[in-house]
C-alpha cells in the first residue's frame, strides 16, 4: 500500500508537471492565433517542455516579424498609389520600417535632381531628422553604398558627418533604382543587426524604392499636365494683349477663396483645373470682337456669349476634364438668373462656377479694357458687396471680402501655387 501510494504521488507531481508547460503553450497558441505575438513562454523544467517552448518562442519572434514586415510593405504598396506625391510614401514608410526593424527612428531621404542638389529628407520617425532637412552624403560613401555586397553600409567607426547628430549606430541602406541612388534609409539604434532583419529591410527598401518612383512618374506626370493646362490658358489669354495673365490670375484667387472656404483637394483641384480654362472658348471668338473699344451689338454680344458652351465642346471628349465643365461653362451664370448661357439661378449653379466667376468679375474689372480703364479697387469691392445675392452668391462674396481684406489688391498679382492634385 506503502509503495503504490508513493508511486501514485510521483505520478501525480509528474503529472502536474507536464500539465503547467503544456497549459501555457497552449495558452501562448491561442494567443498567436488571434495576432498577438508579443507573449512568451517562459518554461525552466530542464527537459524536452523547456525546448519546445523556447522552440515556440523563436517561432512566435519569427512570425512577429514576418507579419510586421509584410504589414510594412502592403502600407506601403497602398500609399504608393494613393499618394500624390513622394512625400507621403516616404513617410509612411518611415514608420512602418521603424515598427518592422524595431529601431528608434529611421529617416528617408530623397536625391536631388542634379548631383550638386543637396538630399533632403522627406519622411523622419521621431529622431533628429525633421521633413526638409538636407544632407550632402560623401562621395565616398556614396560609393561604398553601391558596391556593398548585401546593400547596407554599417555607421560603426565610419565618420559619416554629413548625417545630424551621427552617434555611431546607424545602418544606411541606398534606395537604388536602375543603376541609379534616388533615395537613402537611416535606420538608428542599438538593436543587433542580424541576417533576418537586413533581409527584411531590404525587402521593405525595395518596395519603397518602387513606390518613390512611382510617386516621382505621378509628380513629372503633374508637372506635365498643369503645364498643359497653363500652356492653354496662356494662350487663350494672348489672342488679346488686354487678358494677358487673366486666367492665371482669376484661379489664384479662385483657390485663395476656396481654401478659405475650406474646400478640400479635389475640389480645389477642380478649381485649378477650371480656373485656367474657363476662357478657353474665347479660342473660337474673332479678335476683332474680343478687342473691340465700342459698346457691342446685339449680334456681337451673343457671340461673346457662346464662349462658356464652346468651352465645355472643346473639352468634352476628354474625360480628365469632366470636372472642370461645369465651371467652364456656367461661369456667367447669375444668381438671380439672369446670367448666360442656361439661366441658371441660385443653387442649381454648380458651386464652384459660382465661386470662379467672384474672382473672374474681379480680375475683368480691375483691368484695363479697350473701352474702360480698370476700375479702382474700393470701387470693384463696393460693386461686388452690391451683387451679393444678386450676380453673385452671398457666401462666397462674404469669403472674397475676407481674402481681400487679408491679401489686398495685389491678390490678382499673386504667383500661381504649386499644383496639389494629380495628372489631368
């Protein structure tokens, strides 16, 4: 009896042994099912349990960074195209490579066009970096960056005093693209720089590579639109040495008004868009009508008039622009009704033509025509307090004062912003 009860309780202290290991193994699976990888187990028996558990625990640090990692490169697939510009995918990525690396911060700079422009950074995570800060990396390591077999450049002993405040803990790794550095990462901190985590920045450095350039395709793909649209309207403008500039003008205070207003990017990409060509119908009116320094006849002003729905022609089959047609071609519409070429009254105006033509009225009667000098600017103001509610809608004349009264009449001479949206 003696012996069968101690071989009973052997029994039921090996047991219990063998149920505590395997009761949090079990736990820390529930856990790693459900994403969370940050528990381990901790288990000190000595015997297979301890090494199944630090098994588990190297496999849970392995998926925790493999998820992270992955986690990185699908955010930073989805910026690159959704963003407008490489701002915003170096920034993110800046983030998401402090997270998947564990570092403290890591920087992203960006190439300057021309060997001699400085980098500057363009996506900082904490750290001493700010967005805009440049540098001017050392030919030197410059070169050592392209020719390093696995494509990082280790800080430790390096005099890399172009980086701020170098503390001998960092890890470059070049953004290369054909042959070509368009970028670097600083990754700073004191974590051991293993194979796992190289592999896995470099693989997230490839993916951010791909995102700048796709971000830099969409900005020269900007440039290039909006420098069509502004070749346009330029050339609206110079059939006539009298609108010279209007266009460019009108939509400078067209966007001041409506970030006033608070619009948001797409509508104050419309804005740019529509601003610059809602003249672009007066390529199918006569000079000698535009330019003419009398009163017009009955039949000259009607062909004026058609400038708005010959605007929306010239524009309609390209679908780019469908947003910007309604501004071209109510921009003569009135609030009371009495505008041209629908009639159109009050709300049913689409709103921004009726916030295009505030500034298009304003611009037309501070400058000088062929039958009148340009009118004063107290005058221009009085006159459009005066049509409020009847040309002109209320509220955006309301907002047209309050840019005026902050900007003042060399509002009209203000250099055109640099395009926010994306290509046309």
């Amino acid at each position: 009896i003696t012996v069968l009860a101690l071989v009973v309780l052997l029994s039921s202290v090996q047991v219990r042994r063998s149920l505590q290991p395997l009761t949090e193994l079990g736990a820390a699976t529930r856990r790693l099912a459900q994403r969370d990888f940050s528990g381990t187990v901790a288990v000190s028996s000595g015997d297979e349990f301890e090494y199944l558990a630090d098994s588990f625990n190297h496999m849970t640090a392995e998926i925790d960074r493999q998820f992270r990692t992955l986690t990185a490169v699908n955010a930073i697939d989805q910026v690159a195209l959704a963003a407008r510009n490489a701002s915003d995918v170096a920034a993110t990525a800046a983030v998401r490579l402090r997270d998947a690396l564990a570092c403290e911060a890591v920087d992203v700079y960006i190439a300057g066009g021309r060997p001699d422009d400085p980098w500057r950074c363009v996506g900082a995570s904490t750290g001493d970096a700010r967005d805009g800060d440049p540098i001017r990396p050392a030919a030197r390591d410059l070169q050592a960056l392209r020719t390093g077999g696995d494509g990082w450049l280790h800080a430790r002993g390096r005099d890399l005093d172009w980086l701020p405040t170098h503390d001998g803990h960092a890890a470059l790794l070049p953004l290369i693209s054909h042959g070509e550095q368009v970028g670097l990462v600083v990754a700073r901190g004191d974590a051991t720089w293993t194979d796992e985590r190289l592999h896995a920045a470099r693989h997230l450095g490839d993916q951010l590579t791909l995102g700048l350039r796709n971000a830099g395709l969409i900005d020269r793909l900007n440039d290039l639109s909006y420098g069509a649209l502004f070749a346009l309207a330029r050339t609206v403008d110079a059939n006539s040495p009298w609108t010279a500039g209007h266009s460019e003008r009108v939509t400078a205070l067209s966007l001041c008004i409506g970030e006033h207003l608070g619009l948001g990017t797409a509508a104050l990409d419309t804005i740019h868009r529509g601003g610059l060509l809602h003249d672009i119908g007066k390529v199918g009116i006569h000079i000698e009508v535009l330019d003419l320094d009398g009163p017009l006849s009955a039949a000259e002003r009607a062909t004026i008039q058609t400038h708005p729905a010959l605007g929306a022609k010239i524009l309609a089959p390209i679908a780019a622009f469908d947003d910007a047609i309604p501004i071209v071609l109510h921009h003569h519409e009135k609030f009371d009704g009495r505008g041209y070429p629908a009639g159109l009254r009050g709300e049913s105006i689409p709103y921004l033509a009726r916030l295009v033509a505030v500034a298009d009225v304003y611009d037309a009667l501070v400058s000088d025509r062929p039958y009148r000098r340009g009118w004063l600017h107290g005058e221009v103001l009085a006159h459009m307090r005066a049509e409020a509610g009847l040309q002109f809608d209320p509220g955006i004349v309301e907002a047209f004062l309050v840019v005026m009264d902050k900007v003042g009449d060399q509002a009209r001479f203000r250099p055109m912003p640099q395009p926010t949206g994306r290509p046309a």
